[in-house]
C-alpha cells in the first residue's frame, strides 16, 4: 500500500509539470487566435465591404451569422442531451414556448443585438478599420456607465481613470480624421465618416445597454447560457428577417438572399458566428489581463494592416490617441487590489458583453455551474 502510494505521488508530481506546460501553451495560443479573430473580422468586412461590384446585404449576413449561432447551440444541447432528439426537443418545447413568459424577456436585448450587428456593418463600411477599432472600444465606457447606473455596480479609481483616458484617447482619434481618407482602390465616394462616426457610437451605446440588460434580467435565473442563446437566435433570426424585408426587401425579391455572397463573404460570416465562442477558450486558459492585451494587440495589428491593404495614414493624433486607448483597455483589465471576490464579481459585470462571456461557456472545476449573471449573449 505504501510502495502504491508513493508511486502514484511520484506519477502526479511527474505529470503535474507537463500539464502545466500544456495549459500554458494553450493559454498563449487561443490569445493569439483571438487576436487574429478579432483584427481579421474587422479587416475583412471593410475588405468585402469596399470591394468594387456587387455588394452582398449586410442584413442578409447578420441573418446567416444568427442561424449559424441557433445552430451551434443546438447542436450542444442536443449533445448535452446524449443525442436523444426526443428529450432535446422536449426541453426546448417547455423552455422556450411553454416558458414562453421568461423566453420573451430576451427580445428586448435580441433586437438591441439585430440592430447594432448592423450597425457594424454601416460603420465599418464608412470607416477605415483602424479607427473604427479604436472607437469601437468606447463600448467598455458605456457598458461600465450602465453597470453603474442600473446595476448599481462600484468601479476602482483606476477603472474610472481608464475610462476617463479611453473617452480622451478616442476622442484624439477623431481629431482631423475627416481629412485622412484611405489611399485604396476602391470607391471612397459612396462613404460618409460621419454616418460611420454615429453607426459606431450607436453600436458601443447598444452594446453597453444590451449587455447590462441582459445581465440583469438573469439574475438568479438557471437556464444555461446555450438555451438563452436558443432564445436569442430565434428572437435575431426573426427580426433580422423584418429588417431585411423593411430596408432591402424589393432588392433581395429580385437578386436574392444569397446576392454577392463569395468565400470571402461567407468566412466574414463565419467569423462572426463563431468569434463569441473563441472568446470562452480564452477565458479558460487565461484571464482579463491578457484579454486586454490581445484586445490591444489586435489595434495594432489593424492598424499597420491597414497602412498596407488601404493605405491609412497613421498622424500624430491616431498614434497619440490609440496609445492611450491600448494603455485604458490595459488599466481596465488589472485586478482590484485585494483581489476579493466581491471586487472580481464587479470588475467582470461591467465588461462588454462579448467580453463577459466568462466560465458560463464552460464549467468551472469540480463540474460547478457558473453564475447566472455570468450567462451573457455570444453575438456581440
């Protein structure tokens, strides 16, 4: 028993070293996979979005990207569920129509989503793709003011300075953008930085509200957070769908849902279906600190991207401007001193809601089901 023991003491300790390793490689791959994710998506629809002919309808692609996610999570809970239909079908049946009371608690944010999903669409067609990532990082502002204001949340000091040097960074930013248009061979005439200016501002206010509302109405709420995604979908699908219909119906009647859709466009899709699932590996390999350098990083790697597929000139103002941004989305992530967890629990709740979507993805350790307010909608 004692030779037993010993041995297995001596298999953990020999073990414990190379899983370490493992989870620290992992921690460093899915942070730059997340990088990628994040410039690429960005880069790739002001790409598609400023291609000469045919352009696809971005309301046709925000409808494709929500199918795709309503599929994802039903294909888990069908797995969750150890592929008897008959049980999954049971349980969506009863929590989604039956429970028809709680499922229609997700419309309001479901069409706050449908709109700023769109919303990117305008802005990043309007706007060159440095800035708007720039900009786009106002959402960490508004999603904290809501916190405060309708979650009652508290924030550090160095929280409210970070804010307070993201407002000025992106503010910086703007400055004389107006004049620094892209040298690209694409058709600059049919874009408005203003309209781009006011998507992407829209878009960080609906990000914000919706995250926070989201949060709110699943406090103490059990249902995971595939089955809120169901109901989500189901609610983007169906007002995408009437969006479409109001704003590109007679076009789509004569071209086609499908009109210029190319592998480029489909992989800008795919990429937004599924970059809010990128985002729960990250968090279980790593933590917010690294979050927010990736979100840093993937600035930067927009930028001098952009300097070279577009030709975006980098002045004084962007530089100056975009480094603060870097250094605000930094401040932000670091840990309240104390580290208490009541200090975590406020720190993780004003994050955006792409941002949030912590452990809820994926179970804790020792199979503890994560915290209904963890539960936050994958299609910011």
């Amino acid at each position: 028993m004692g030779v037993s023991r010993h041995s297995q003491a001596a298999e953990h300790q020999a073990t414990s070293p190379s899983q370490t390793d493992v989870n620290r490689k992992l921690k460093y791959i899915s942070l730059a996979v997340l990088v990628v994710q994040n410039a690429s998506l960005i880069l790739s629809i002001r790409y598609v979005r400023t291609l000469p002919g045919d352009r696809f309808f971005a309301t046709s692609a925000v409808i494709m990207a929500e199918i795709l996610k309503l599929m994802t999570c039903l294909l888990i809970i069908l797995l969750q569920k150890r592929l008897k239909v008959k049980d999954t079908f049971l349980f969506l049946l009863d929590s989604v129509v039956f429970q028809y009371k709680d499922t229609m608690k997700l419309a309001v944010p479901s069409l706050i989503y449908t709109l700023q999903n769109n919303l990117q669409y305008v802005a990043i067609s309007n706007l060159p793709a440095a800035s708007f990532q720039v900009t786009y990082q106002l959402k960490i502002l508004t999603t904290a003011l809501f916190s405060v204001l309708m979650l009652r949340k508290s924030l550090s000091r160095v929280q409210w300075v970070s804010l307070l040097l993201l407002f000025a960074g992106v503010a910086i930013v703007q400055v004389q953008q107006e004049g620094n248009k892209e040298a690209s061979v694409s058709d600059t005439a049919n874009q408005s930085y203003v309209v781009g200016l006011v998507a992407v501002v829209i878009s960080c206010l609906s990000s914000g509200f919706a995250g926070v509302y989201f949060e709110k109405i699943l406090k103490g709420s059990s249902a995971s957070v595939w089955l809120r995604n169901v109901q989500l979908g189901i609610f983007g699908s169906i007002l995408g769908t009437l969006g479409l219909l109001w704003n590109d119906g007679a076009t789509v009647a004569e071209r086609g849902f499908l009109f210029g859709y190319t592998s480029m466009v489909w992989c800008v899709i795919f990429n937004q279906a599924f970059g809010g699932l990128l985002v729960a590996v990250v968090v279980k390999y790593a933590d917010n600190i690294l979050k927010g350098f990736a979100t840093s990083i993937s600035i930067i790697v927009s930028t001098v991207a952009s300097v070279y597929l577009f030709g975006f000139y980098v002045d004084l103002h962007f530089t100056l401007g975009a480094g603060m941004v870097i250094g605000a989305v930094y401040m932000y992530s670091l840990p309240r001193p104390g580290g208490g967890s009541s200090s975590s629990s406020s720190s993780s709740s004003v994050l955006p809601a792409k941002d949030v979507e912590t452990e809820a993805f994926l179970p804790k350790h020792g199979g503890e089901a994560a915290p209904p307010s963890a539960a936050v909608n994958i299609s910011d």
